[in-house]
C-alpha cells in the first residue's frame, strides 16, 4: 500500500526571503537575549543538550554558573 504522505518529498524551490518568513513565522523574531544572574536548564543526557547550555555561558549572558552538585 503507497502512503499518502510520501517519506521523501520534494520540496518547493524558495528564495531567500521566503525561507526567512517561513522561519519567522514558525520560530517568531529573532531576540537578543539579555544578561541574566541565572540560566535554569531542564535537559536530558543528549551530549548537545549541554553544548547548546554553553553557548550563553560562553557569550557572557550568564553571570554565575553551579550545578546540583556544589
């Protein structure tokens, strides 16, 4: 039985103004984000959990850093 949804489609062709409406409707604007003292962080074990963490660590968005073991 052929599915209805194809597992491999084709996609439109789109220019590069289209492909960013498309992101900001789906994601909305694009924001800076601003200093903050803490950064809560609900993840799993997925290794990219924690370097996607570190990028506003890295940045200086984040003052001061701990974890539930200190």
């Amino acid at each position: 039985m052929k599915p209805l949804i194809s597992k491999e489609p084709i996609p439109p062709e789109l220019i590069e103004s289209k492909v960013k409406d498309l992101t900001t409707i789906v994601f909305g604007q694009r924001i800076k984000p601003k200093k903050c003292d803490a950064l809560f962080v609900f993840s799993g074990t997925h290794p990219g959990h924690w370097k996607r963490l570190l990028k506003p660590i890295i940045e200086g968005c984040v003052t001061k850093s701990s974890s539930p073991e200190e």
